[in-house]
C-alpha cells in the first residue's frame, strides 16, 4: 500500500466548496448585514422560490431544521394522539421523533434488504397486520425516508397509501438532490421535508429546512404554524404553532450553494461510481435502482468485522462513520412501543454492519484511491 497522503482526509470537505463560492458568499452574506432582515428576510423569500422551482412543486416553506419540516408537516395535518404512522427503523431518529412529539405512535416496518428505504411489501403486510390488532389507534400516514441520497420506491408506496387511506410524508432529510423515475425528490407524497444541516448534499452553515407542497391551503397552514400558529399577525394565533423561522444568513448561504449544487451532484456521483469500481469485488458496495439518481448523502458499505476494520483504517489516517450503529426500535426512547431484537431483521442486520466512507464532490482520485487500498487491506 502507498504511503500516507500529505493532506489531511475530510470525511465531508467543506472547505474546498467554500472557497469555490467565498466571494460571491461573502457578497450574499454582507447584502444580509446591511439590510438588518436577520429572520425571514428577502433571501429567505428567494431561497423558497428558487426551491419549489428546482423540485418542481407550486409551494416551498423554509423553516428551521429538519426536525422541525418534519413536525410542521405532521402538525399540517393535524397529527395527534390515537394516530398511528409507519416508519422504518432504519434512519435518523427525527423519523420517528416527530411523531411521538405530536402524541402519536410510530409504528416501525422493515427496510428492502437492497436500498435500505422502507420496503413496499412490509409496509403492506405491517398494514394489514395493525388493522386486526385492534390497538385502538388510527392508521394515519406514511414517512418513507430517502435513505443515504437514494429515493424510496414512490409508485409501490403510494399505491399501498391510497388502498390504505394514508397520507404520504417524504422525508427527503438526506434526499435533495436525488431523482425517482424523472422527478426530483421532495416531490413526492402528499408533502416532503428535507434538511440543509452542513452534511447535508445541499447544507447551510447551521440549521435550516424546507417543506414542499402543490397544496395552497397546506402552505398557508404551514406559513401560520411556522410562526407560532399566527393569524393576521404575530400576535394574532389561531392555531398551535412553533418558532420554525429560517435565519436570512442561512438563505443567502444556500443560495450560493444552489448555484453550483447540480456539478456538485455530478461530481458526487462520478466519486460513488468509482467507489463502486473499486470496491464491488471486496465489500457490499450500495445498490441503487435503475429507476433512481442518488444525491449521495453517504457512501455507505457493508463489511464484516466493523470495529476491527473502523480501527485499521483510523491507523492510516481515514476517517469512516456508522449511520446507523442502533435502529430505532431498539432505542431507549421507543422502549414503550414492546420490541425486541429479532422484531425488524434486515434492519438490524444492515445495523450491524454498515460503514460510512469519506464522500463530498471534492475528493479527488488520489485521495480516493488511498481510501480503497486502505479499506482493501483492512477487510
């Protein structure tokens, strides 16, 4: 194996993107200072345009985090508790959180053993299966995640969603960018949220989030609930709400990255692609379906022994992560819903031994290529 590098590996390279940008960044952010509109100011108003216009949807509603487009989602419709709504167990906890947060209960549903999204069939079966349970509790809706970058499986999902009667919440938390069958992501379901955490494909430099629908009336019950529930005004509240505002600083810092996002999008795929050249023959590189292009959230491997590998691979200098080491119904949190270890297999076993690999637009081949000898010798 060749020897180390001379730069330091970044897991995610934000940096190089910043200096990509930095003046026309610092124009963007000096335009926030001079005209003082910190919170919901004009880039904010632009920011939501320029979004609903690159999805493809009527409405865009920018707010703060994604925890927080995922909760103004469930409370646009009127969530509550009796309600039930399936998830995968296999994601962020935000999945799931937000729907205990409304009084709710998650009801979690195995993953496909290929893409790790929600899978169609058990989400059917899960359905049919807590309708003669008899619990007591409403079937309300659906949050499928787009899991690493790739979309879920929107026709089976929603085909399943209407002979059910649910609603279809997509949580595009690490999705933006990606593309289903020739739509892009955050538009699919009833609604979308999505997340610009720093990581994130498409990230700002703090918190920030976005939600999309082609429903007027949804919009405008979001824009009441993003302002604690606001009427006429502020001070006018007519229904129950949060603080959900997105910072200008943050639009104007998204702005800039939108510019460039697409090549970004390119040169993250041309980065997954080779990774996968490279690596097939040695580890369980990802899958994505023919029907899908991945915004590459993660590049995600599964490989046996993780700890031994995570450690020989910190001994030359790479960096990994797990995303995620625990899934969601054996958290401590969701100890209340009954589960027990067998209760979702594919998650669990995907759980066990998923590895996360350096992946941003900048990681140049060189560098790419100390990572796979690495991870080769390592495995």
């Amino acid at each position: 194996m060749k020897s180390m590098i001379d730069t330091k590996i970044q897991f995610i390279d934000l940096k190089a993107q910043q200096s990509r940008i930095r003046k026309n960044l610092d124009s963007r952010i000096a335009a926030v200072l001079n005209h003082g509109s910190y919170i919901l100011g004009p880039e904010v108003a632009e920011l939501e345009t320029a979004l609903a216009r690159y999805v493809g949807i009527k409405h865009c509603i920018s707010c703060g985090n994604g925890t927080d487009a995922l909760l103004m989602a469930l409370m646009a419709f009127d969530l509550k508790a009796g309600d039930a709504v399936f998830v995968p167990p296999f994601t962020f906890v935000a999945t799931a959180e937000v729907v205990a947060l409304t009084g709710a209960t998650p009801v979690f549903v195995d993953i496909d053993e290929r893409t790790y999204n929600i899978s169609p069939e058990c989400l059917d079966k899960a359905i049919e299966r807590f309708r003669k349970t008899k619990s007591g509790l409403k079937a309300r809706g659906i949050i499928p995640v787009d899991l690493f970058g790739q979309p879920a499986d929107y026709d089976a999902i929603s085909l399943v969603a209407k002979r059910h009667g649910l609603f279809v919440l997509e949580d595009a938390a690490q999705g933006f960018g990606g593309i289903y069958k020739g739509n892009k992501t955050c538009s699919f379901g009833d609604i979308a949220a999505t997340s610009f955490f720093p990581a994130k494909p498409l990230g700002c430099y703090g918190d920030g989030g976005a939600i999309f629908t082609n429903d007027a009336d949804v919009d405008a019950r979001l824009r009441s609930i993003r302002v604690h529930g606001q009427g006429t005004d502020k001070y006018d509240n007519v229904r129950i709400g949060i603080n959900g505002r997105l910072d200008s600083l943050q639009a104007a810092v998204l702005l800039e990255k939108l510019s460039i996002f697409d090549d970004e999008l390119v040169l993250r795929n041309n980065v997954a692609r080779r990774y996968t050249q490279l690596l097939e023959k040695s580890v369980v590189t990802p899958y994505v379906s023919q029907e899908c292009s991945s915004s590459w959230a993660q590049y995600s491997i599964l490989t046996e022994n993780r700890d031994s590998v995570i450690a020989k691979l910190k001994a030359q200098n790479v960096p990994t992560a797990i995303y995620y080491p625990k899934p969601l119904h054996l958290q401590d949190a969701f100890e209340y819903l009954g589960h027990r270890r067998g209760d979702f297999p594919i998650s669990e076993r995907v759980a066990g031994k998923i590895l996360s690999l350096p992946m941003h637009p900048y990681l140049d081949e060189a560098t790419q290529n100390y990572i796979v000898d690495a991870l080769k010798a390592s495995v």
